[in-house]
C-alpha cells in the first residue's frame, strides 16, 4: 500500500518501486488523502475543475504503473490534519488491505537544502500514517469498529533526510516518468524537463550502491 497527500505524491517519490511490484505480481493500493483542488501554479480555473483534472490524471498514472486500486479520500488540499478521524480512515484501510509493507511521506523531514519546505499535507499524512500503521492498526481495542486487527511487517518512508535503504528501479524508470508526466496539471508542457529531472533524482539515489537508478526510504520494521 501507498499513501500520500496529493495526486501525483506517490509517483514522484516511489513510483518506480510500486511499478517494480505490480510487475512482480503484487497487488499495489494506492491511497491518496487530498482532493488536488488547490494545487497548481499558473492555472486559471476553479477548485472544482481542477479536482476534476487531477483526479483524472490520477486514473491514468495508476493504470500506466499497474496500480490494483486508488483509494481517494477527498480531503481539500491545505486541511490535512492528524486527527483521530483521518487515523480511524487509515486504520480501516490497513486492516482492509491488509498490506504487508506501506510507502509514505517522512513526516520528520521539512526543510531540503535551503530551497523547499515540505507541504503540511505531506507532513501531516505521513504522522497520521505512522500513528494509524505504528499501533492502532495492530492493536484490536484501537478503532475496533474499523475492522480485524493487522500489523505491517514495514515502512518504507519517502522524501526523507535519512535514507537507510535503496531499491533499484532501472527497469521501471521509463515507466515512472511517464507516470509522473500524467499529471500535466503539475508538469506543464516540458517533458523534457521532468523526464531529466526524475531522472536525475533517481540517478543520485542510486549512485551509493552503483545502482543506474534507484528510490531511497527510510526502512522502519514493524514486524519480523
């Protein structure tokens, strides 16, 4: 299982890995928390259609890296918080799916190099996420309503300052950036750019291992 904020949240930061697993045979899920409504630069329309663009980008980037499912739950960009009912939503989720490992934005991570400032969304879904995988869903007594008890064997969190851990996604590469490229409503018209760009990111993340490209986590085993 994956979870992130926004729609295209998971294919830039693993899309390569869930495309490598879908390959394998494994059922991906994909769980994104906000609606997209609000995120764009330059882009003259409404909330309403926006959500509606990138909700249809979404469909397509998960098709292109063999998604089995994507879960929206349709928060508005900007209002993501780690609260007791975006717990129990993950929670229900967990013990439905029944993942063996999730993808998810590190919460600890904020500010990159002096240039970005990682999203509250993507902050607050990765705490809502640990605290929904790290005990609740494993414990019966915790959201009991939500269904059957379901411990995670593993994290593997994304976007983090402190990667332990790099899968090499060399054969799944051109896939994630077309999967990236999907969402025209955040790359604008230069392919070429992206596709250099991700490209890039994923070359340096495998470069330590001697990898031609890779995706980094940070590893957090819950169960042996």
């Amino acid at each position: 299982m994956a979870v992130y904020a926004h729609p295209d949240d998971a294919d830039v930061a693993a899309g390569g890995v869930m495309a490598l697993w879908a390959a394998q045979g494994c059922a991906v899920h994909l769980v994104v928390v906000c609606d997209g409504s609000k995120g764009a630069h330059g882009i003259t329309t409404t909330p309403e259609r926006l959500r509606e663009m990138r909700r249809d980008e979404l469909e397509l980037a998960a098709d292109l890296l063999g998604v089995r499912a994507v879960l929206r739950l349709e928060v508005p960009d900007g209002d993501v918080s780690n609260s007791t009912a975006l717990r129990a939503r993950l929670v229900g989720l967990i013990r439905s799916v029944r993942p063996e490992v999730i993808l998810a934005p590190d919460p600890t991570a904020t500010f990159f190099g002096g240039v970005y400032v990682n999203h509250r969304d993507h902050r607050e879904t990765g705490w809502a996420l640990l605290d929904a995988a790290a005990p609740a869903a494993a414990m019966p007594l915790y959201f009991p309503e939500e269904g059957e008890a379901h411990q995670v064997s593993r994290l593997l969190l994304s976007g983090t300052l402190e990667p332990d851990v790099a899968i090499d996604v060399t054969t799944t590469i051109d896939v994630k950036v077309k999967a990236v490229l999907a969402h025209h409503s955040q790359t604008g018209d230069d392919a070429r750019g992206v596709s250099d760009v991700v490209r890039g990111r994923a070359s340096q993340a495998g470069r330590p291992l001697g990898l031609p490209f890779a995706e980094a986590f940070r590893s957090v085993e819950l169960a042996g």
